[in-house]
C-alpha cells in the first residue's frame, strides 16, 4: 500500500494518527506553509490504490475561486481532487484522498472531509470538471484553532462524531449470521479496528465485513440520500476510506493480502451491497 520514503514514515505511524485524527472545521488565520503544500503534492502524486484508478489534485485558493462551505471557518486553501467516471472510481476516491488526509494530518495539518456542505459548482469550476470526470469530496487545510467554533461543536454533537457502532455489528463470519466479537477476532483484531475508527459521511459506517477463512469480504450497508444527481455514491467513497484502513492495518501488523472483486455469493440482505475482498496470504 504504502511506498516509498514518505510513505514508509506513514506506515510506521498510521494506526496512531487513525486512532488520534479528528475532524477539523476551525482553523487558524495562519497561512499554510509552501513546504507543506509541496509536500502535499508531491506526495498525491505518487499516491497508488488497487483500482488505478488515477485522481488528480490540486490545492485551491479559497479566496481566488470563491470557495467555501458553511461548517468551515478560517480555511485559506482546500485539497481537492477529480477522478474520471469509471466503475469503482468512488471507492478509488475514498481510498487515495484518505491517503493524502492521513499524510496531512501527520505534519500537523487540519483537515476534513466535505461533500454536501460545499458551493459545489464553484469547486468543479476551480477544478475545471469535465462531464467524464466527478469531484466527490474536498477538504479544507490548515492549522487547527486552539477552540472549536460552536458551530463545530454542535455539528460533532449531532452526528455523534466520536462514537462507532460496536464491532460486532460491523463484522461477521463466515456470513452475516453470526457476529465477530473483538475477543475472536485474532490476527484482523487491529486492520478490523482500524476499519471501524474510519470517517464516514454524517458517521454511517456503512462497511460490513465478512471474515470467511483467509478471505475477508467488504459489502456496503445502504442508505437513502447518499446518490448523487449525477449517478456517483457518496458511501462507496466511504468503502474505499475502509478498505484504505484494512490495507493500512495489514501493513501494521506484518501482513499481505491480494485484492480482488469476486462476489462470494454470500446470502446477505437486501439493503447490502458486495465491494471488494482481500485474500490473506500465509505467513
């Protein structure tokens, strides 16, 4: 998952900054510093998934192009990337900007994810979207506020942001009969968890996983709202953030899987949907 230098130091510390990370809508009047612009870019550059599926970014001028959304205060300059219609290229989405908001966060950037609160037309001028292409989330950067708007602090609250749902209700084996508890869950114990602490879009959690054997089999759990008007959904950008963490915590914990798109044909209900499963290899 994680190559080269840069890289290599995210790997080290990834389950410490998933653990840690915390949405940031208040930011500093501080300006963000060129280096860690260019350091921003140089890494998205480099970033790889297991689609390639290829996302451009840029780093965008809120006050040049009118950006803004209604939960951020204090934001100067935004992370935004587009990525070319193709199947899964939300799940590609999600998987690479988690990539590039975890190496933000690890040099102390501020950061969070945004969909629906945005001028999103003036987004897609700045990014100069054409009709292949879609924009499924962007992301303030900056230096955190030492105190939280109330704005922030309400939002939090009401989207419960710093609860997730017990693991047994996320993750299953062998189908979706019998729950995993965290007592059982043996080597996946930490990839799983990492999983569970993911961000997700108004905090759905919509990943279910199947752990049969050697196989673990991701599904996203469906809600109403989340389909743009355009066809793109916004919870497969939340799969691939999950599948990015799973992949994250196999790093952590000394182990390799193949990633493959081969529905198992478990029986599972109707509101769930296959996405993708990672085959472990042996030790």
């Amino acid at each position: 998952m994680w190559t080269g230098t840069e890289y290599a130091n995210l790997s080290e510390n990834i389950s410490e900054l998933i653990y840690c990370r915390k949405s940031v809508r208040t930011f500093q009047k501080r300006p963000v510093d060129d280096k860690d612009r260019e350091r921003l870019l140089s890494f998205a550059a480099n970033i790889q998934t297991p689609y390639d599926l290829p996302v451009e970014y840029r780093i965008l001028d809120a006050e040049a192009y009118g950006l803004s959304s209604p939960v951020i205060l204090g934001a100067q300059i935004y992370a935004a990337g587009k990525i070319r219609r193709a199947p899964h290229a939300e799940e590609a989405f999600g998987y690479s900007f988690e990539q590039l908001l975890l190496y933000a966060a690890s040099f102390g950037l501020g950061t969070v994810w945004i969909a629906g609160t945005m001028d999103r037309k003036a987004f897609e001028t700045a990014m100069e979207l054409k009709e292949d292409e879609i924009l499924p989330c962007v992301s303030p950067l900056g230096y955190p506020a030492e105190k939280r708007s109330v704005r922030e602090t309400m939002m939090r609250k009401g989207i419960r942001a710093d609860s997730r749902l017990p693991f047994a209700q996320l993750f299953f084996q062998k189908d979706f009969t019998l729950p995993l508890a965290a007592a059982d869950a043996d080597r996946l114990h930490e990839p799983l968890e990492l999983v569970r602490r993911a961000p997700s879009a108004v905090n759905k959690q919509p990943w279910r996983v199947v752990v049969d054997g050697d196989n673990v089999h991701f599904y996203e759990k469906k809600s109403k709202g989340f389909e743009s008007d355009t066809g793109w959904d916004l919870q497969k950008v939340d799969m691939g953030i999950a599948l990015c963490h799973f992949a994250a915590g196999l790093d952590v914990t000394g182990q390799s899987a193949d990633f493959v798109i081969d529905d198992p044909g478990i029986c599972h209900p109707a509101d769930l949907a296959y996405i993708a499963t990672y085959r472990l290899k042996k030790a």
